[in-house]
C-alpha cells in the first residue's frame, strides 16, 4: 500500500511518477496534482540532463525508464501472464521489466513505455538516442570468455561467435552462461541491471542447438559451392547477361532442371550486349539483377558512364553482387570517371558507405 502524496491517506489509486495520489485529491485538488507532475518532471529531466557517457549513467537511464515503466501496473500484469518464461525471482523480474519497458507496445497505446517516455519528458539528443538504441538489444546466448576488472566481461554468443564487452554489476565467472539480452551503451553493452544466469544442464542443451546450427550452416555453404561450379560449367561465367526478363527467365529455370539433372542438356548462350543479369555469388546465391550488363559495360568503358545512372544501380543492386563488383579494378575507374573521386583500396569503403549504409 502507498501513501497519497497530497493527504498522507493510504491509498494505490494513481501514480505520478514514484508518488501515490488517492482518489479523492485526484478529483478534488486538482492544482495539487498538477504541481506534483510539474516538481516530477523537472526532477526526471534534471537527472536526464546529468548525464554522462560512462556506463554507470547508462545503467542508471534504464533505471529511470524502468521506473516510468512501473506506472503501468495492469498492463504489467497482463504482459507477465503472456512472458515465455515465469518469472521466479528478482533476478528474473527485472530481465522482464526490461523488455516491458523497452520492447513491449502498451496494448492501450501501441507504444513501448520507453517512446511513451521519450514524449513525455524533455532530455538531450544523445540521450534520447540511446534510450532508442535501448529498444533493440542484441538477443542471444552467451558464454562468459573472460572476467575484466571493474565489472567487464568479454562475451560471446555461441551461435555466431560474436563478442561483446559487458559491462554492470553481476557475479559472473569465466565459463558461465547468460541469456537473453544486452543492451548497447556507447561502445560497450550494459547487463540491464540482471541477466539470467543458466544451470549446466540448460547450457547443454544451447550448445547443442549450437551445434546443430553450425553443420546447418556448413551444409548451405557446401550446397552452395556446388551451385557455383555447377553455373560456371553451363554458362561459362558467373555473370551472362540477357536482353530480356524472360529469356533470363527461361535461361535459368534451364539450368536449374539441367543442374538438378532433370530434361535438356542443351546449354543457353547468353545475349552479349544484354542488360540483365544473372549473377551467381560463390556464397550468396543466385540473383537477377536488372541493369548489371549496362552496369558492367560502363565500368569497361564499352558504355557511356552516366552518374545518376550509377549512383541508382550502387544503391540498389543486391549487397553481394554490388560487394563482388568492388573487387574489379574497373570499378574504381568508374568512381573517378562519375564522381570524380580518386578511389583507393583503403578508402573504397568509406566512399561506399556513404552510398548504402549496408557496406
Ligand atoms: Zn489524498
């Protein structure tokens, strides 16, 4: 039970912030509520603007957000009947309220607390980013690598192999299993004030799913060094071109019956001159791309090299194919040529970069 802020009456009817208010103040002294809001407002946003770089503050903006979060009481309730996991202790309790907080839309306002947040309170820019960055944390399994002083820890995820530097206040040691999710704060990541730490026997059975992920993933790539040799020997080259959709169309569902050694021997010829290409990434895949012959002529100087042309196609030829072009030397050729840039190995990708924020 709470105590009304206003009257000193006991009382949970309404919640300002971390205040109680009773019903009968929330009617009657209205001036007063008001007030209460005002002194809590400027209290978050003083806090708000405090604020440093350093993952002791980061810990404490979630825990400002959580806070907030707390106001919701029923939708907390509803959102723990439908949690994966029961939630036992407090440990775990909080591994919820983070994701309440910053991944769950309130199903009365289709937004998380955190934006609800955001729009709520004035703060700085940069903080409001990482409040942003809050909403999606990096989910998975980890293995503690290595314990570092002042409450580090290097981690990695068992099934990408990706590492982490965490950082909060959590017992961990070397060989211990975490879960869930971390949270991004500047160049590190943040525990979120808990993390679920996994008996043996749980991690067992993640290192197994692990495993089973890693020969499927090995599976793929060797299927898919197949499919490359296998297009290299029917067309000649892993990138023939077409004059048209459908005669790209009809080349590859040809080789696809050839290659899966179904109807027709008879290997396609491909159109010299065409604009569409059929590409084959030794590691991707297959891709149809639109433009890739006037592309590529452009970047053999056969064409005439048109800079908005261009830029269009870098944009939106498929990451791989556009990452496998790079490689030539004739691309560089075609930067300077259109954007009169000298392009280098070492400054390729910064250039690029600027161009599709996927490189
Ligand atoms: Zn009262």
């Amino acid at each position: 039970m709470g105590i009304c802020r206003i009257c000193g009456k006991p009382t949970t009817s309404h919640r300002i912030g971390a205040y109680f208010v009773c019903h009968d103040c929330w009617e009657k002294r209205k001036g007063e509520v008001e007030k209460l809001r005002t002194e809590l407002k400027k209290k978050v946003e003083a806090s708000l603007n405090a604020l440093t770089k350093n993952e002791k503050d980061g810990m404490k903006l979630m825990g400002i957000v959580q806070k907030f979060a707390l106001n919701f009481d029923d939708e907390i309730k509803t959102a723990l009947k439908e949690y994966r996991y029961s939630v036992e202790d407090e440990n775990r309790f909080i591994v919820f309220l983070n994701y309440f907080t910053f991944e769950r839309e309130l199903e009365s306002r289709g937004k998380t607390p955190a934006e609800l947040f955001m729009e709520e309170y004035d703060m700085p820019d940069w903080v409001a980013e990482n409040i942003k960055k809050f909403q999606t944390p990096v989910k998975g399994f980890f293995e503690v690598k290595e314990v570092l002083p002042q409450s580090r820890f290097i981690v990695q995820d068992i099934f990408n192999k990706k590492e982490y530097l965490l950082c909060g206040e959590i017992n961990l040691k070397k060989g211990d299993f975490i879960g869930d999710e971390i949270y991004p704060w500047e160049d590190v990541y943040l525990t979120g004030g808990a993390i679920s730490l996994y008996t043996d026997e749980d991690a067992e059975k993640f290192l197994k799913m692990a495993e089973e992920f890693e020969k499927l993933i090995e599976k793929s790539i060797e299927k898919q060094k197949e499919v490359y040799s296998k297009f290299l020997e029917y067309f000649g080259k892993d990138d023939p071109v077409f004059d048209s959709i459908d005669s790209a169309e009809d080349a590859l569902d040809k080789f696809t019956s050839w290659m899966e050694g179904g109807e027709g021997g008879k290997k396609i010829e491909e159109e010299k001159e065409g604009d569409i290409g059929i590409v084959c990434h030794p590691s991707s895949g297959i891709y149809v791309v639109p433009d890739y012959g006037k592309f590529k002529r452009m970047m053999e100087g056969r064409e005439a090299a048109d800079r908005e042309y261009a830029e269009k196609i870098m944009k939106e030829m498929p990451y791989p194919v556009i990452k496998k072009l790079s490689e030539d030397k004739n691309f560089a050729k075609l930067i300077k040529e259109v954007f009169g840039k000298d392009i280098t190995e070492e400054n390729l990708d910064d250039f690029m970069k600027k161009i599709r924020p996927d490189w």
